[in-house]
C-alpha cells in the first residue's frame, strides 16, 4: 500500500503542485483548495497516466479523498492485472 500511496502523492504533486509529503490517506478536498471540480479532472488525469489506468464517471465520483482513491486504483489494478491474465 505504501508504494501505492507514494505515486498518488506524486499525481497529487503533478496536479497541485504541493508537497506529496503533506497527503496522507486521510487527505479531503478540504485539505487542498485547488482540489475542486477542475483540480479532481486534473488529478484524474494524472492518475491515469501515473496508473496506466481509465477511470470511468462512476470511478471518479467515488473519489472523495486519499483512501477512497487508493481503493479504486488499487481495484482498477487488480481488475486490470486479472483480465490480462485470462
């Protein structure tokens, strides 16, 4: 999970310009201001590309913070990593 943690902070990095220390699993929008509605596609963006991932609608509203992102990458992933196996 730690390496998980430690490139969304980088994807915060890349979206926010912030300190990917300062995100922890804990990290809200309300932590961040320029995490609104334009910053979560940005941040989604980049999460992709960190990722190699495409989230869909459903994907981006259940990320509501840190974990819930984690949650969701880490599910894309293993989904992802399963169906390549098939």
């Amino acid at each position: 999970m730690e390496e998980l943690l430690s490139k969304v902070r980088s994807a915060f990095q890349g979206a926010f310009d912030i300190d990917p220390q300062t995100i922890t699993m804990d990290t809200a929008p309300t932590d961040i201001p320029a995490w609104d509605s334009m910053g979560h596609v940005t941040l989604a963006s980049n999460l992709e590309q960190t990722f190699g991932l495409n989230f869909d609608v459903d994907d981006l509203m259940e990320m509501e913070n840190v974990k819930e992102i984690c949650r969701v990458v880490q599910t894309k992933l293993c989904s992802f990593k399963g169906a390549q196996v098939a």
